[in-house]
C-alpha cells in the first residue's frame, strides 16, 4: 500500500473509491451496483474509471475468467491525511489554524462533535 499517495482524485474518482473503500473487495459490477439509484452512470464510464484509478496507483485489478476483481491500493485514512495536507499547503498557505477556522466557521458542528474535537486538542497538548 503506497504511503504517500500524493494525488488528489476527481470528484468522480473520489465518489468511486468511497465505494471501494466500504466494499474492500469487489467488482467492477459491484462498484456499479452500490452506486445511488439516481446516480446515472453507465457501466462503462465506472470501467474506464477503475482503470483510470488502477494507472493511478489507488487500486488493483485482478482478472479471474470473465471478473474484475478490485482492491484499494491506498486506505481512506492515508487519503484523507494526503488530502488534508495538499488542502493546507495549497489553500491555506500551511496555516493549519486558518483551515481550522474556516472548519469551525462553516459546518454547522453539534456539540457532541465540538466537545470531541475539545478533547483531542486538549490530549495533544497535553503531549
């Protein structure tokens, strides 16, 4: 599993390995079977994207008479740090405080998710 997966995915790409992150092991049929009802996409657009996504180096296929059988390459918490790293050099100019702020401005965050957020500032500076 690559450790830094240093591309970000299209909108797309992102919605596709969502799936492939929950389902862990699939196929391409699967990938299009999980999609949303009202998600219209053809199967060939979600076959070209794996393979789109297998060049990237986020998945791998393995062929088995006539399926297709996925895995991610790269796990979603891997992801979701590259992505976050990428979002605070590129946009926020590498204050994390900045993008914090900007978190806390527009979600419209519960109180149990502010007090967790409390307590992991509180563990950290406590390290």
């Amino acid at each position: 599993m690559p450790k830094n997966f240093d591309r970000q995915f299209t909108e797309l790409e992102l919605e596709l390995m969502q799936i492939v992150w929950n389902l862990q092991e699939c196929s391409i049929r699967g990938i299009f079977d999980a999609l949303p009802d009202d998600r219209e996409l053809a199967y060939t657009t979600v076959a070209t994207m794996v393979k789109i996504l297998e060049k990237k180096g986020a998945i791998s296929c393995q062929k088995k008479d006539r399926t297709i059988t996925v895995k991610p390459k790269i796990d979603r918490t891997t992801y979701e740090e590259t992505s976050l790293k990428y979002l605070n050099e590129k946009v926020f100019k590498g204050d994390a405080s900045t993008m914090v702020t900007r978190l806390l401005d527009v979600e419209d965050l519960s109180i149990d998710e502010l007090k967790e957020i409390k307590k992991l500032l509180n563990e950290r500076l406590r390290s």
